[in-house]
C-alpha cells in the first residue's frame, strides 16, 4: 500500500526535486527545477495528490480510471487529482 511517506520519498527521489510549502502548512508542493509537477495534503485521508500532465493524457487517465479526477482547484486541463485507495 501506498503511504504518504512512500509517496513523498517517491516525489523527491526525482533527480533536482524539492519539497515546499508556499500555500500552507501541511500541503507539499513538489518541484524540480523550480517548476511544480505535485501537490499533496500529505495529512489527509484518504491519500491524494495533483499530478502536472499533457492535456490528452490527463483526459485520457481520467476517461479510464474513476479515482483519477479533474486536478482540485487547478487548472483541469493540465492536472489530475489521484485519490489513493489502495
């Protein structure tokens, strides 16, 4: 199973990657080269976190997999919100 540890060293583990905080405390914002590519409320249940994505492909995931939905309060062309439930 997929904890929030195992997902933030996952994010990190991308060569140049960086945890931040901008927005507020307890939402991790992921970024590699100064360009965010993630976003989790590591805290939450259930798990989610907002993935950066070309737009075919993120209607594509979305079209294909239900716990895959439009990105939360971002821009639905270019992100998806993954809720991870094991």
């Amino acid at each position: 199973m997929l904890t929030a540890a195992k997902l933030r060293r996952h994010c990190l583990v991308l060569p140049g990657s960086s945890e931040e905080f901008p927005f507020r405390p307890g939402l991790s914002v992921f970024k590699v080269s100064g360009k965010v590519f993630a976003l989790s409320p590591l805290g939450d249940r259930p798990l989610r976190i907002s993935l950066k994505c070309e737009p075919a492909l993120a209607e594509q995931l979305r079209d294909t997999y239900p716990s895959i939905t439009p990105g939360y309060h971002l821009n639905k062309r270019h992100w998806n919100t993954v809720e991870i439930d094991g």
